[in-house]
C-alpha cells in the first residue's frame, strides 16, 4: 500500500498486528520477512503520523533477543539470529525516529503468546502433552504471556498514550515440565515425572534445535516487564491455560 490509498484519520491509535510468523525460515524467504515485518510496519507508521493519529503500536518479538536469549533485562542485548528476528528489529528501530511529542511509538516484544486457538510452540508442546503420561522432570525458567494479559497491556498503553519498549509478561515465569503438567491437568490427565534425566536432556539440547528450543531458559528479568504501577495481569497460569485447552 502506499499513502492516500486508505484513511486512518478518524482514529486515535493505529495497532499493527500483521506479520510474517509461525513458518519455517529459508534462504529464499528473506524478501517476504523485510516487506511484511519491516518495510509494511514503517509505510502504516508514516501514513499514520500524517493523519494525525497520536500513537502507533507495533507488535514486535523477543526474538529480536535472540532465538534463545536466557535471561533479558536491558535493551542492550538486542541480537536477532534469523530474518524473523531482524526484520522485527529493523521495524522497531525506523518507526521510533519518527516518535515526536505529538505521536507516541510503542514496540511490544512478548515472549510465547498463547490462548484459545494459538499457533507456534505453544500448540506444538501442547501436541506433545497430550502423547504420553510420562513426561521428564526438568527444572528451566520461560516467561509466557497469556492473550487476555496482552490485551489488558494494550488497553491500559492506549489509555495512557504512552511510547517507548515494552516486554509484558505473565505474573508467574513457567519451565517445560510445569507447562506439560499444566496442559495435561485441564485435559483431565495425570502425569509421572520421571527424575534424573537431565544429564540426557543437556544432551540432547547440544545437538537437536528443537529440544534446545523446548527446555533452554528463555525469560525477561521481572524489573524489565514492569509498567507504570499497574497489574496488566488479571488472569493467573492455571487459570488461563484451562482457558485455553477447554
């Protein structure tokens, strides 16, 4: 699109939620990550600043952190690994040079997003949780933020038209096992934890992505998620992955 094919002059805030996610990255994807993720985000930000619209919401990714990024507590350890990641940050960095006193540029960088119908990880630990009864036991640290709690984030940024970098998060951090355990509980399932597997499971995180992926720590520090003095978290854990399975 370019300026003038569309009108956002009737509203106050514009939030831009489309990009390129949840697909498998390759070499010849690279065009389609920078024109979605980067190059439509900056156009609908200019285009909104023209038309008057005072705040602009971008939703960026901790990716932008990396792919596994251990603990987060300072916007210095921006290091992107792959397009998705890149063309996030990219994004960030053009829409926030045009953020003066009278237009408010927010990037939300969320860890795992999840909720009732979700795509990405969460579906797929989610497919995983429902195979067996036995499951290891391993203590490791994620954050995740449930929908309701992001969209309770957005209500109160756009309450307070605010701009800047925000990395929301649920009240409780979550590891792999506790997460399987959870799922399987709202379906009705007990599960064995079965110890002394972490040695096998340090293991096997050297060599197969997905397992590194799956039981790496991967979480923001609490001080780095906090916003103004309000609880944008109204829904608890439990409560909202029943939510989210049943």
């Amino acid at each position: 699109f370019a300026p003038g094919e569309f009108s956002v002059s009737n509203y106050d805030v514009v939030i831009n939620v489309v990009g390129v996610a949840h697909i498998n990255i390759s070499n010849d994807m690279e065009d389609l990550f920078y024109k979605v993720n980067t190059d439509y985000a900056v156009k609908l930000c200019k285009i909104s600043k023209e038309q008057g619209v005072g705040q602009y919401i971008y939703m960026s990714s901790m990716n932008v952190y990396g792919d596994i990024s251990e603990c987060v507590r300072s916007l210095s350890q921006e290091n992107p690994k792959n397009f998705y990641g890149k063309s996030k940050i990219l994004a960030d960095k053009l829409i926030h040079k045009m953020e003066d006193e009278n237009f408010k540029v927010v990037s939300i960088r969320p860890p795992v997003v999840y909720g009732k119908g979700c795509k990405g990880n969460f579906n797929s630990l989610v497919k995983v949780a429902k195979c067996g009864f036995m499951f290891p036991k391993y203590d490791n640290v994620r954050s995740m933020i449930y929908i309701d709690n992001l969209s309770n984030f957005l209500c109160q940024l756009v309450k307070n038209c605010d701009g800047g970098y925000f990395h929301p998060q649920n009240n409780e951090y979550v590891s792999t096992t506790e997460l399987v355990v959870a799922i399987r509980e709202s379906l009705g399932k007990k599960t064995i934890l079965v110890p002394g597997f972490k040695w096998a499971i340090q293991m096997l995180m050297r060599f197969v992505h997905m397992a590194n992926r799956a039981f790496s720590d991967d979480y923001y520090a609490r001080e780095f998620s906090k916003y103004r003095n309000e609880n944008y978290c109204l829904v608890d854990f439990k409560t909202s992955i029943d939510r989210t399975i049943r």
